[in-house]
C-alpha cells in the first residue's frame, strides 16, 4: 500500500480528507506544537492535550497554551480528562464554545493521579460511570465524538470486558474509536499488538483509528480493508514533525536545526520563560530520537539551567551536522 490510496474518513457530519492523526498528549500537544506540526501539514485533524473537566472553567479558552488553537492548525479535536466532581456537561458546554471539529473523551491514561480523580482508566473500569458520562456528553454535544481507550487490565477475560465496552459505546452514539492496544499497567512498554485490530473490527462498525508505534510506512497497511480507517501518530511525529508528509508518499526535507528553532519560537510565544523551558526540554527529548549520538542533545538540554543556555547547548549540537539515524 502506497500513501496514495489514503482514503478521507467521515466523523458524523464531518469529513477527514486525510486519514492520518496526531495524538493527543499532554505536555506536548499544544497550539506551539500543533503550529510546527501544521508547517509541515499532511495530516487530517490534530488532537489537543487531555483537558481536565474539573479545571476547564478556570481556563481563559482564547489565551490558555490548553485550549487556544490557530487557524493553520485547520480541525483540532479536543480531548477531555474527566476529574473531580464537575458535571461533565458543563466542561463540554465550555469546550463548545472553542466550535471544536470533534470530541474526544480519555479512557485510556493509565496515570495513578488521573485514576484517583475518576478519570482515564478507573472511567473505562466502571462502565456504569462510562455510559453516564458519554451520555451526558451527548446530552449537549451533537457534534463528532470519539474514544481513545486501551485494551484494559489484562486479566481473564478481558476480551469480554472490552467488547461490553464497545457496544456500551455505539449505544451512546459514539462515532469513532481509537485503540492503543497495549493494557493498562503496560504504559508504553511492549509493542502495541497491532493483530488485534481485525478483530476489534468485527465488532465495531464505526470509525476505528489505529495508535501505537506507528513510525514509518509499514503502518499504512493498518488500513487495509478489514482493518482500520485512519492512523493516529504520537511519538513519532514528536521526532519527526513532518512524518505525515512522509506516509503520504511525499519527501519532506527538513533542517533540523531550523525546525528545532521554529518549536522555540513558537513555544515562546505561548508559554511564559519558567513554563516555556518545560516544554522545550520535553520536545527535545523526542526530537534527540533523529540524531545517533541524541543522548548527548538529550542531556546537555536537559541540565540547562535557563533558556539561553538551553538554545545554546541546542544550537552547538544541531548545528554539527550530527549523524541522523536510518529510517
Ligand atoms: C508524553 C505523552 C503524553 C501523553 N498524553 C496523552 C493524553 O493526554 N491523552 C491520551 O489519550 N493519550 C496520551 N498519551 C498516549 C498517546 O496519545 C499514544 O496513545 C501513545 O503515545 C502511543 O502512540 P505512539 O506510539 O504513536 O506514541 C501520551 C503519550 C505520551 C508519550
């Protein structure tokens, strides 16, 4: 399979005219990134990072680095994390008003401090709790709505557990899924059992978006008939901003030093200095995944103590022409 038979998915009333996501994650998946991501384009949509209910109206939506979104980002689709004890509705009420291109609901964080607060995983555990939360949500969004789940705990049975949440799904009219099919106390170890997405097909009819070590062109046959319909790019394009160019068949040139800059400026323009360095520091831990020798990018940035030494200590490395690794 070829980039060139990627085929548009449609999202309820909605279109993605190419089938390939950035995912959402927190820390990274800001307006600044999405910005990078968006230099490059070749995507679909853009996911958010996960945005707690239970702090979502503390947020100013147009200025918060959380919410705030750029026209050249084109369709963004916002992640919710629910925590504490806010109503739901009223979180998705909020997000409305930012006219996102869809909603995406987490059930798939194995964090311990999100389980605490009821959110991602201990969601997906109590599906009682689950159907009333996605029917609130529907209860005041009519829009495109999406899960992002796991597998779940890898206990006997689990393959019972998941298909219960799959019908529990379409009966609350979701319109797509996303599976990381790797279980919960797995984190991002292993290898994401790509296998199983024929048979998460037979069961759901709907929109299925594979995740999860997806990092070159052997993903594409992830969309092969009887398996998924769009691809959702994480790491990867965390290392690769222009990765989407890439599946899509097309060579995409970058200058690493160049793009490196682009995420500072861009980021600076979001963030305040003491928050900006955070975000610096965690992009560069990726974006070192080009280089064969990263791990010294990786740690002479990391022990920065300032932005100007981080920018420097950057600059001496990505300006060495440093070995890139194979892809
Ligand atoms: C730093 C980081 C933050 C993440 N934050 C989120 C998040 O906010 N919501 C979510 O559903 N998944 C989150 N994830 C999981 C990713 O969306 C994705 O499922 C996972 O990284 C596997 O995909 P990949 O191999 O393409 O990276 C995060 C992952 C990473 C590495």
């Amino acid at each position: 399979m070829t980039g060139a038979s990627l085929q548009p998915f449609t999202l309820r009333n909605e279109t993605v005219s190419i089938p390939l996501l950035s995912a959402p994650m927190a820390g990274i998946s800001h307006s600044a990134y999405r910005r990078l991501l968006a230099h490059f384009g070749g995507y679909g949509a853009l996911y958010t990072e996960m945005i707690p209910t239970g702090t979502i109206h503390a947020e100013n939506l147009q200025r918060s680095p959380l919410t705030k979104r750029r026209e050249e980002e084109g369709p963004v689709i916002y992640q919710l994390v629910v925590t504490g004890k806010t109503p739901v509705e009223k979180a998705v009420a909020r997000i409305a008003e930012l006219s996102p291109f869809a909603l995406d609901l987490n059930l798939g964080c194995p964090a311990p401090i999100i389980a605490r607060k009821g959110g991602g995983r201990a969601l997906f555990n109590d599906v009682d709790r689950c159907r009333r939360v996605l029917e609130s949500i529907r209860s005041v969004w009519s829009g495109p709505l999406i899960v992002k789940c796991r597998l779940g705990h890898e206990r006997d049975g689990w393959e019972e557990r998941f298909l219960e949440r799959l019908s529990l799904f379409a009966a609350c009219d979701v319109d797509a899924l996303c599976v990381h099919p790797r279980f919960f106390h797995e984190k991002l170890k292993r290898r994401a059992r790509h296998r199983l997405y024929p048979w998460i097909r037979q069961h759901w009819d709907r929109t299925l978006i594979a995740n999860g070590d997806l990092t070159d062109l052997s993903a594409l046959s992830l969309l092969d008939p009887g398996k998924c319909d769009g691809l959702m790019i994480g790491r990867a394009a965390v290392v690769k901003p222009w990765i989407f160019r890439v599946l899509r068949g097309e060579t995409a040139i970058a200058d690493f030093l160049e793009v490196w800059d682009l995420f500072y400026s861009y980021t600076l323009d979001d963030f305040p200095p003491e928050r900006a360095i955070g975000r610096i520091k965690e992009f560069t831990a990726h974006y070192a995944g080009n280089f064969f020798y990263g791990h010294e990018l990786f740690r002479t940035v990391q022990s920065a103590p300032d932005l100007t030494t981080l920018r420097e200590r950057a600059h001496v490395f990505l300006s060495s022409a440093p070995q890139t690794m194979r892809t």
